[in-house]
C-alpha cells in the first residue's frame, strides 16, 4: 500500500508519515528530499520559493516511483505539499486501489491562536534552517488545500484546537482502512 499525506507547509506532514513508519514499519519519502535533489543537483531551474510549480514538476517523478513500488508489491509512505489535489490522474484502476491519500490542514483559527508553537516545530524532524514563515500564507495555503481536497473527494485532517499527534495516528489510521 502507498500512502500520501499531502497539504499545507508546517501542518505536520512529515512528522506524522514519521510516526506512521515507526508503527506500521513501512518507509516514507519526503518530497522536500526529492525537490532539493533537482535544485541541488540543477536538474532544474526551479527555486525553494517556486512551490507551485515545483508541485507539478516533481509529482509525474513521485508518481512513476509510486506506480514502481506498487509493481514490486512494497509499501511507502509519501508526503509533502507537492502532491497535487488531482494525483490520481497519474494512475489507473490496477494502481489506484493501492493508494490511500488525505491532507492535513489547520484551521484559520489555530494557526492564529499557536502560530509561534506552529513555527517552533517546524524543524522537529527536517531541519529548515532559519527560514521566514509567514502567517497569512500559512492561513492561504491550509484554506486552498482543504477547498481542493473538497473538490477532489480528498479526505482531511484539519487540526482545529489541538495538536495530537497520537490523534493524528489514529485518524490516518481509520482514512487508510477505509
């Protein structure tokens, strides 16, 4: 099985698909990892700063790994913000009933009462430097993820009041087994 965890930055996206391989043993591939292989190794002209398109130019590479471990009947775990709400136009049938896929978002909410506590963990498994993070696009990016997951049948997990990671877990868990 392949499961994507896809959605805004600093939502804990790669926190959980850590938590996740701890417990299911499965392994997992951050799409940071794989942006910053095409930028390092100039295999594009592509920025830190250009996620949109990033999105797009990564997704058809993730998506052949994807179809790749399918083939081989193994498991893994994807995230990151670069799996675009329309990923399984990437796949047919013989693919797709392999794949799980939700989101996480925050609501508007959180974001503006923990922003300080959303920032502070945002290097709790990668490190992202001394990197500025702006509140306001935070608060857009969680409200275009969890509107396109909407349109595309997408389930989400949107963080209102608290941030559990046991939570988290456990409804990943429970979208998987659907």
């Amino acid at each position: 099985m392949i499961i994507l965890i896809g959605g805004s930055s600093h939502v804990g996206k790669t926190y959980l698909a850590q938590k996740l391989m701890e417990k299911l043993k499965y392994p997992y591939l951050s799409l940071d990892h794989l942006k910053m292989m095409f930028i390092r190794g100039r295999l594009t002209d592509l920025t830190v700063e250009d996620d949109y398109e990033m999105r797009y130019f990564l997704w058809p590479y993730a998506a052949e790994l994807i179809k790749t471990a399918i083939e081989n009947d193994q498991n893994m775990i994807v995230e990151g913000c670069y799996i675009p709400s329309e990923w399984r136009e990437q796949f047919d049938e013989t693919y797709l009933k392999d794949i799980k896929c939700f989101f996480i978002t925050m609501s508007e909410q959180y974001l503006r009462d923990n922003f300080d506590s959303v920032v502070g963990f945002g290097s709790v498994i990668e490190n992202r430097g001394e990197e500025e993070v702006d509140l306001e696009r935070l608060i857009n990016c969680s409200k275009e993820f969890k509107s396109e997951a909407m349109e595309y049948d997408i389930p989400v997990i949107e963080i209102t009041d608290k941030y559990d990671i046991e939570e988290m877990v456990t409804k990943s868990l429970e979208i998987i087994e659907m």
